[in-house]
C-alpha cells in the first residue's frame, strides 16, 4: 500500500472519531513526507531537532511540526526559532 493510500485510510478513520493524525517522519526522506503531504498529512512530529530544522527548512512552510520525545538543553537554541 502506498504512503498516499495509507495517509488518506487513516485519516478517513480517524475524521469520524475526531482524532488527529500525527505522522511520525523520523528516518524518512523529503521525498516519502512530500508524499504524505500531497495527500493531505499536514502534521508530522520529528524526535531529533537536527532533522526537525533541516526538513522544516527544506518542505513547505504550512507543515506544523511536533518534537516527540525528550529536548535536550543544549538543543534549545536550534528549536526556538522554529517556535517564534
């Protein structure tokens, strides 16, 4: 099944129990997120900060990000211009 199927099964699930969809992107390409993208996928959550900017910066500017897990202090400072 593809990203595309999967993302739009899910969503469609999801909807009628109004629940939200959080697509973890961690080891995924650009490439395989744009696909969930162009399916509708507009949330997606990152686990490493350094990946977080890389691909914030990199993929469309509506995507709302999530960082799961834990933060860090010494990464505070790659994060917080993401935030304001």
């Amino acid at each position: 099944m593809s990203i595309r199927n999967n993302v739009e099964a899910l969503q469609n699930e999801l909807k009628a129990q109004d629940v939200t969809l959080i697509a973890v992107s961690k080891t995924k390409s650009n490439e395989e997120i744009l696909e969930a993208y162009e399916a509708g996928q507009r949330i997606f959550g990152e686990n490493m900060v350094q990946e977080l900017v890389a691909k914030q910066e990199a993929l469309p500017k509506d995507i709302e990000w999530h960082l799961i897990g834990h933060l860090q202090s010494n990464k505070v400072k790659y994060i917080a211009p993401l935030l304001l």
